[in-house]
C-alpha cells in the first residue's frame, strides 16, 4: 500500500470537501432527511398497531419485536440484538 504524505492529504481534503459541497450535499442531506422521517414513520405504525410483529436477523438475533408482540408474551422492554431462543427464558 503506498502512503500519502501531508500534502497528498491536502488534496485529498480538498477533493472530498469539493465532492461534498453544492448540490450533492444538498442531495444526501435531502435523502438523509426522507430516509429519517420514513424511519420515524415506520417505527410509529410498529408501536400502534395491534398485531405481534418480530423480525430477526441472518444470525438470528432479534431486529424488531413491537409493543403488541411484548404485551403478548408479558415481556419489558425491547429485545433488539437478543438471540432468538432467550424469548424462552423471558416468557411469562
């Protein structure tokens, strides 16, 4: 790997903050902004809405138990990264 001296860094800045500036920046920070409020909105229907939803990872650890789902099984609080078999040890 070849290393890049303090003046190759310099260029290197400025090309990133060039890239970075106008109408891209505006561009990713407009589609950070939908992605954000998409994100809120999808959590929001999760929480309200009365059926039990879980999703798991490849791994097969949890991503997404919703409040219907916890007051099914009486649990507390989110179960996000917990493996799947410890929903045995914590069901009431």
């Amino acid at each position: 790997m070849r290393s890049v001296g303090s003046a190759g860094l310099s260029v290197l800045g400025g090309l990133r903050r060039r890239v970075c500036a106008g109408p891209v920046a505006a561009e990713l920070a407009a589609a950070s902004d939908e992605l954000a409020r998409r994100q809120g909105f999808t959590d929001a229907l999760l929480e309200t809405i009365d059926v039990g939803i879980v999703s798991c990872d490849a791994a097969g650890a949890f991503v997404v138990n919703n409040r219907a789902e916890r007051e099914l099984f009486g649990l507390e609080g989110s179960m996000a990264g917990d493996p799947m078999h410890s929903l045995e040890t914590r069901i009431d």
